[in-house]
C-alpha cells in the first residue's frame, strides 16, 4: 500500500452525499413516484435517507450518492426482491414509479442525482454497542449465509461496479483515504495492520470464489420485529451490493459484532459457525476471513474521517467513528495467524498446530522420574480447602514437592489453571500457560537440544533454529553472544525457578492466554515438555460440548441440566463453583449447600465416618441419637420425635402419609404455583405448572387447591393480601360442610416456588385453625427455607407466629449431603405406627447423621444465620436500587439470603419477562455468575445462595446484573 499513489479509479470514493432537507424528500417522492407524506431525515455514511409517512404506510426514500448510478440502483432493488423470494428474508421491496420503473432520476444544484422509494421494513436494527447473546451472533451468522445463498444466482449489469466497499480493492482504498487520518500515529497502525492483512489475502485471493453480495450485513443493516428475542429476519440497505469475494459477506458481518460490549474474535465465532454450516466456507476462504476483517476495520475509519472531512455536519459518521474504532482495535488484538486457527476451528477445519522437531533432552542429568509434575488444575488435591486463592500457592506446593524427593518440579503446557483464577472476572481467566516452569533441589545444566544459534537475553538463554525460538528464561548463560551450537552443547544453567518456552522466531507469543484461545496460539506455540520428559502431557480439560453429549446418550433427557451451554463443573469452595477452566462463578443459586461448597469441617468428619462405620438406623448407635436430640431442641416442645429420611421429597411424602394415618382422610388442602417433590404424594400436592405444565388438570380429586396468596401480582395485593387467609379457611369450612374434610394442609411456610414472597399475615394462623377446627393437621413444608436461611427466623412457620403439627426438612439440613427429616409430635408417630413400620435405608445412618450434626454445628459457630440477616438486607436494598435504573425491576421479594428478584414488561400490568429472565440468568452465566429463573412465569431469580455469601459478593452481583441490565443479554 502506498499513501501517496495516484488518485484512485472513478467511483472507489465516493463524493459527499447531495445536501438535501426534509421539503426535498417530499417533493422528490410526489415528483418522482405521485407519493405524498412527510418525511423525516435520517442517518447515513453517504446517501441521503428520509423516512416518508403517508396516511396508509411508512416508507423509505432513499437519495443515492451521486457516485452510484441508476443501474447500480436497480441491482439493488432486484436483490432484495431475490433475498426476500428465495431465503425467506424481509428485505426492502422497491416501489414501482408510475412508468414502471424504480428509479427516479433528477438534477440538484447541476448534479443528476437518483432516488428510489422502498417499503418500509419495520422492527428495530441490532446496532449500537449493547450485549448480543450467542443466540443472536448465531442467528446472524445463519441468516448473512442465507442472504449469500439467495444472492448467488443473481445476474444484473449493475453488480460490476468498482466500489469502495469492495474489500477487494481495500489497497486502493486506503491510499486513497488514509491522508484524511489526522492522527499520524493512529494512521500509521492503520497502515501497518492493513498490509499484514492483505499479505495474508494474497496468499489465497486468486482461489477466492466471487458471487454477489450485499456488501454491508452488519448490525446496523440487521433488523428484528421481535422486541425480546431481538432474533433478527430482516435486511436492509443494499447500498453496497457488488460482486466481490463471497467469503467478504461474513467478514463484514462479524466485524460489525465486535463492537458490542465484550466483543472479541471469540464472542463472533458462533456466527462464522452457523455460517458455515449453511454455506461451508473452503480453507482458503476461512484462511482470508480475518485478515478481511482487519482490512474493513482499517477502511471503516479512514473512511469516517474522509467523510468528517469532506462531509463535515455528518453526525451519523462522526457517532459511528467510536465504534468502528472498537472494530478495528479487537479485530487486531490477536496475530492473524491466531485468530486464523480459532476460524478455522469454529468452521469446521483443522487447525495447524506448532510441533517441536526431533530433540534431545534439555536437562540430561534429569531423568523423567525425578521430575514431578504438578497439578493447578481445577480439580487438583493440591489446592483443596481454598488453597488456590493463596497467591503463593504454585511456590509453596512445588516446594513441598521438591521436599517429598523431587529432584524437579514441572507444570503441564497449556493447563487452566486455578491458582491463576480468582472470584468475581467478567470474563474467562487468562490462566493458560503457554510454556512449563521448573523448580530443582539443586542446580541443573542446561545444553542445546538441536543444533542452531545462541544469545544471551536480558531475561536468560535464547536458542534459535529453523524457524524456531527456544527461550529459556531465569537460565544462566554458558556461552557467549551468538554462540554456534550443536545438539547437546552447554547453553547455561539453572538454580531457580526456570520457564521454558517455544515459538515460532518471527511471531510474537503471549505467555498466559485464555483456555478458550488455546487452540489458536498452538499455530505459533510449541509444548516443550517433551525436552524434559521425552512425551507430552496433556491437559486435564473436559470438552463441555463432549460432556454434554455424552450425559445426553446415557441421562434420561428429563433430568434437565442448568443453562443451554453448561459449563464443566469440577469444584466448588464456599460461595463458588469452578468449571473445568478454572473460572471461578459466583453461585447465588445453590439453596442446598448452605454452608457453603466443600466445607472442610464437613469433608473430615464424613470421611472418618466413612472410615469407620456407616449402616442403617435400625441399628443403635451414637449419632442418630445426637442428631435427632439436636434437631427437636430447635423445634417447638411438642415437635419431638424425628423421622431420618433421604431428601425432600421423602420428607414430603412421609408427612402426608402421617396426616392420613394421624386423620383417617386423604384429603389435603394445598396452594397453587407450589412445588412440594416429585415422589407419588408430593407431586399429587404440588400444583407448580413451571414444574409440570398439566399439575393443576391431573390433580387427583383428593387434592383441593387454593388461590396462591401472592401479594405482589395475585387477585390481592398489597395490604389486601390479608384476604387470601380468609378465603382459604372458608374453603375448608366448605369442604367439611360438604362432608368431605381434609385430613391437612400443607404449605411452603414461605412462598419459594413463587419468588421467595412471604405469606400474608397471618395467612397461616387462619388457614391452621381452619384445619384444625375440622380434625384436620397442619404440615409446614421447610425443605427450601428453614434452616436458618431466612435471617431472622430459624424456620419459616416462625415468620408466621404458628407451630405445625408436622415438619419436613431437607437441603439445607444435609449441606448436598442426602439428608432430610420429619418431624411431628410423639402422638403423631404412634398413630403412624398402627400401620406397620417405617425404615429408610441410608436416612438417619452413621454418615448422614454427622453431616447433619455438622451443619448445624457450622451454622452456629460461623454464625451464618446472622450472616444472612446482615448481607441478605444489604443485597435486598442494592437490588431494590436496581429499580431506580431498569424498568425491568418489578419487586424484591423474600429475608435473609432467600430472595427473589422479579423482571416484569409493565409496572402497571405486570406482564412477566420470562423471556428476559432466561437470557439474562444465561449472561449472567457469561459473565461469572450462577443464578436461574423461578415461579410459574419463570420471571423471578431465584437467589438462594450459600448463607457464607459475603457483602463483597452481593455486591459482586449486583454490579454484574447491573451491568447486564445496562448493556442488554
């Protein structure tokens, strides 16, 4: 590329759009097409564009550059009639003039000018700098590929037309407009970074297939009539129509994704996929793809300051420039050979991989059994117990093992590791090492292990050969500058710590990348670990797509799985979750370990209780004693005997199998939109349709529900909510008027399965004494709430001011540990007990009960009841904050740390964002927080996390759902 070359061809840069006003527009479309509306201007690079508003319709007037001419214009309109006919795409149909024509040609200021008026494509343009979901990268990937296929038997004169957005002619075109870059230092990278790029492209161009293309299938040109999914079916402006390279269509389209907000070659890559898997891209299409567009990202900004100088009051080109700078910044963040790989892998090709030649050892005084090899990884013994927040950890655990009788130590190439993550990054970790570090117990020479040539640098030893860079750094050198040698020469020596690394001699090598970008810098990075253990080590990473498959074959395909990509998960530590790339994830979601992930109090006592007995209840022994004393003494005095099951669903199931054997009735009372288990009883009583759409249709005739007192969104709210008691106890006076009394009620004594909404007051006192006036038994069902999680109540019956006569617990109680209980009154039981007997073969056994025991004894000593009460206040009142800022926020439910945060379309209406809520649990997902949708509308998120969740945290969350209620999902 040469700056100061010759003017360019006729036509590669435009002149300034003609200066035309509102009045204009309306005369050109009366004059031009018997069409009178009036016309408001909007935005363009260098037409002039003008929305025109009849009495029937909307319609687009668009007054062409005086570069393009009417045959070029027609094109247009034969393509998107094409796009529209053939690939099922909304697209811009041209309005027929009255000659039958669809251009109208005109003289302005001496100028002959031309104009077309389109049909209005309604919906809004995926533009602007906010999140766009995998969903939609993919949908727009797809869609750029159907356009393709549609316009590829397009024939029409005016598709030749030499064109300045012709990526073809991207050398020409910066010539041209490079002066007008101000800035020398910016013109200077932009110059640099196009010639690099268009040396990758002549590599391959002239194998390059050419067809028509639209030219411009950015977001800008994206449009969606789906306001929430914002999935895009429609395209507009075919201004830069041209036939070019097909493979310029993607490139364009993915260049306009990166300015989105954390917009990056990776978050672009599911829309090069879903291309391709329309309309497969050959290996020298894919080798061009990038350096394309790094070349439209160098256009785009010399062009806007061509535009800002020649076209000085064009605001749409002066608020585009900080995008397309974005553009340009991120497509160059990585080496083209890099970003290359990645491309290749995500279409389907085989990426090229560095492999490090014959070699003989580096350290020949090491045999591979006097090296150890650590593990950092995610799943490590090492880092057991918090061990990987240490920043010290990696020196101290090489140390250990150097104390053990290690004469070395070596990490594994490329391994994610989790000493090099930390809580709360929005994105994923640069935790990947492209290299291996060393430790020794002694000091170890070092020798050349191919012949080449050595120098001295300011961190250690360099050797080079063939193409190739050994480096060495924290070596001692043994030669001098530029020492010739051969295999097995001396180069120096190490004493301490020691990195090796290996790349290619004339690409720069990053040392700590992304998992994810691994495969990318393996084109320029070579493992060296063969050196020092004459094999490679692989790491220990799990494919999440291949696990996903796998669970898919073997897992029946009800048991659902959280997120629609789920990562890996392979640790947790108190309030986090660590997947198999050693991202850390905030879990706000976890309601079931309550004292956190991988206790260490909690690990030792089940694993010497796994040591030393572990049977069932029916035998006698210490800990189901203990346990059962303990749970009674946090329960009224007439809640005092105990039933030791494996879950909440078999907690549920016992207690309605008591209320019938305490009552003689099958007839239980319960709420709509609860969920109570999925064993035979309780889901007869579980009335939640997000669980089961046909729950309230198949309820059985014993089952008689009432009105979900939800005093935010149900038939009363507010201070009316108090209403629903009474007409819940009036519904059983009327079943026991109509002989038919139930034997119970049972109830979540706070309303979870909706939100986290507390009961109105004194709805349980009401509904209780209904029951009881009747014969009937009161079941509190504490599975998700009790336990302490609530802050100021241990149980939730106790926020009501009422004492059941039955109590199911679980989660909580078992800290993931399969653990739940009943508990009821002594008369109670015995009444059960005429029926036969009951046992649970793993409820209440040796190791259950010390879990148990154990649970309750971190919940005191850590305080973790008052922890809830203190951080669950301050992230209720940061959450309500929200609402100051987003619409979206409808209410704050719940106390304590069992909160429901619910998204609503219309404060007034309170139509539910269900749709919204799933996106945005999915990009909080992305961003490094777990948190999922509730309720029947699934527009609630559900926070239930560990009660070890600390105020930085929440704080954490909230930041982060800030963040993504700002910038979209």
């Amino acid at each position: 590329m040469n700056t100061h070359s010759a003017l360019p061809p006729a036509g590669l840069v435009q002149p300034a759009p003609p200066a035309l006003g509102t009045s204009d527009a309306e005369t050109i479309a009366a004059d031009g097409f018997g069409v009178r509306g009036v016309a408001r201007a909007l935005g363009s690079h260098q037409d002039r564009n003008f929305l025109l508003r009849t009495d029937t319709a909307r319609l687009l007037l668009k007054v062409a550059n005086p570069g393009t001419t009417a045959e070029e214009l027609e094109a247009q309109s034969a393509a998107a009639a094409r796009v529209a006919d053939t690939a099922g795409v909304r697209a811009p149909l041209s309005v027929v003039r009255p000659d039958g024509g669809t251009v109208y040609t005109f003289r302005e200021n001496g100028r002959e000018l031309n104009a077309r008026l389109l049909e209005y494509v309604d919906g809004s343009s995926l533009a602007g700098g906010g999140h766009l979901s995998r969903a939609n990268t993919r949908a727009i990937g797809a869609l750029a590929a159907r356009v393709d296929v549609a316009l590829a038997g397009l024939d029409h004169p005016g598709l030749e037309r030499v064109h300045q957005w012709d990526l073809r002619r991207a050398p020409e075109v910066l010539d041209a407009l490079l002066p007008s870059v101000p800035d020398a230092a910016l013109r200077g990278r932009l110059l640099v970074a196009a010639e690099s790029a268009w040396v990758h492209v002549q590599r391959v161009e002239s194998r390059l297939p050419v067809q028509p293309i639209h030219g411009d299938l950015t977001d800008d040109n994206l449009v969606s009539d789906d306001p929430i999914g914002r999935r895009p079916d429609g395209v507009i402006d075919f201004g830069d129509l041209n036939r070019s390279w097909r493979v310029a269509e993607p490139a364009i389209t993915v260049s306009s994704l990166l300015h989105h907000a954390h917009g990056s070659i990776r978050s672009t890559l599911p829309a090069l996929t879903a291309y391709s898997a329309v309309s497969p891209l050959g290996h020298d299409e894919v080798q061009a793809l990038w350096p394309l567009v790094v070349l439209r990202g160098a256009v785009l900004i010399a062009s806007a300051h061509h535009v800002l100088a020649t076209d000085p009051g064009n605001v749409y080109a002066e608020e585009n420039l900080s995008h397309e700078t974005a553009i340009f910044e991120r497509a160059t963040a990585l080496p083209l050979d890099v970003t290359t790989a990645l491309v290749l892998g995500a279409t389907g090709h085989e990426r090229p991989i560095l492999v490090m030649p014959a070699a003989g050892p580096l350290i020949p005084a090491l045999a591979p059994d006097d090296i150890a090899v650590l593990d950092f990884s995610a799943s490590s013994d090492a880092l057991e117990g918090g061990v990987w927040l240490d920043p010290d950890a990696e020196t101290a655990i090489a140390a250990a093992a150097l104390g053990s009788g290690a004469r070395a130590t070596m990490t594994r190439f490329a391994e994610p590791r989790l000493t090099r993550s930390r809580p709360y990054e929005a994105d994923e970790p640069e935790n990947s090492v492209l290299g291996v570090e060393l430790t020794f117990a002694e000091q170890a020479r070092l020798v050349a292990p191919w012949p080449g040539v050595a120098e001295i640098s300011p961190d250690g030893v360099e050797l080079r050969s063939g193409g190739l860079l050994l480096r060495l750094e924290g070596a001692e050198a043994a030669i001098g500058p530029g020492a010739v040698v051969a295999a097995g020469d001396p180069i120096g020596t190490a004493a301490g710590p020691l990195a090796v690394r290996l790349h290619r001699a004339d690409a720069p090598a990053a040392w700590t990348v992304q998992p994810a970008l691994v495969d990318g810098w393996r084109a320029l990075v070579a493992d060296p670990t063969a050196l020092l253990l004459g094999r490679t080590v692989p790491p220990l990473a799990l494919a999440p797509g291949d696990l996903l498959a796998r669970r898919d074959r073997t897992f029946a395909s009800v048991q659902e799985h959280y997120f629609d990509e789920p990562p890996v998960i392979v640790r947790g530590w108190k309030q986090y979750l660590i997947d198999a790339d050693a991202r850390v994830y905030l879990d706000v979601l976890n309601n079931v370990t309550a004292i956190g992930h991988a206790h260490p109090r909690l690990a030792s006592v089940v694993a010497r209780q796994l040591r030393t007995l572990n049977t069932n209840s029916r035998f006698n022994y210490p800990a189901v004693v203990e346990f059962s004393e303990r749970l009674t003494a946090l329960l009224p005095d007439d809640l005092d005997t105990v039933f030791l099951v494996n879950s909440g669903s078999e907690a549920v199931e016992l207690a309605l199998r008591l209320a019938r054997a305490a009552t003689d009735r099958e007839g239980v009372l319960a709420m709509r939109e609860a969920y109570h288990g999925w064993t035979g009883l309780a889901d007869a009583v579980s009335t939640s349709i997000a669980d089961n759409p046909q729950a309230l249709a198949t309820r059985p005739g014993w089952v008689h529900t009432v009105e979900s007192p939800n005093s935010y969104r149900g038939t009363h709210r507010g201070a009316e909510a108090s209403v629903y008691g009474l007409e819940a106890a009036a519904e059983v006076h009327r079943l026991a008027a109509e002989g038919t009394p139930v034997g119970a009620v049972i109830a979540e004594t706070f309303y979870g399965n909706a939100g986290g909404i507390p009961l109105p007051d004194g709805y349980l006192e009401a509904v209780y004494a209904a029951v009881r006036e009747h014969g009937g038994v009161a079941i509190a069902d504490e599975v998700q709430v009790g336990y302490g999680r609530l802050g100021e109540w241990f149980w939730g019956f106790e926020q009501q001011g009422v004492v059941p006569d039955i109590v199911a617990v679980a989660k909580a109680m078992g800290n993931g540990h399969p653990l739940g209980a009943v508990v009821t009154t002594r008369a109670i039981a015995d009444r059960f007990r005429t029926q036969g007997y009951f046992f649970s073969s793993a409820g209440g056994s040796p190791v259950s009960c010390v879990v148990g025991l154990t649970v309750l004894d971190v919940l005191r000593d850590e305080r973790l009841q008052e922890n809830a009460t203190i951080v669950g206040a301050h992230l209720a009142r940061r959450l309500r904050e929200l609402g100051d800022r987003h619409p979206l926020v409808g209410a704050v439910h719940g106390s304590g740390l069992y909160l429901g945060l619910e998204f609503v379309r219309d404060r007034d209406t309170l139509e539910p964002a269900t749709e919204e809520t799933e996106a945005i649990c999915e990009r909080l997902r992305e961003l490094g927080v777990i948190v999922q949708p509730t309720s029947d509308r699934q527009c609630v998120l559900k926070i239930k996390p560990p009660l070890c969740l600390t105020v930085a945290d929440a704080d954490a969350f909230v930041d982060r759902l800030d963040e993504v209620l700002t910038s979209g999902w």
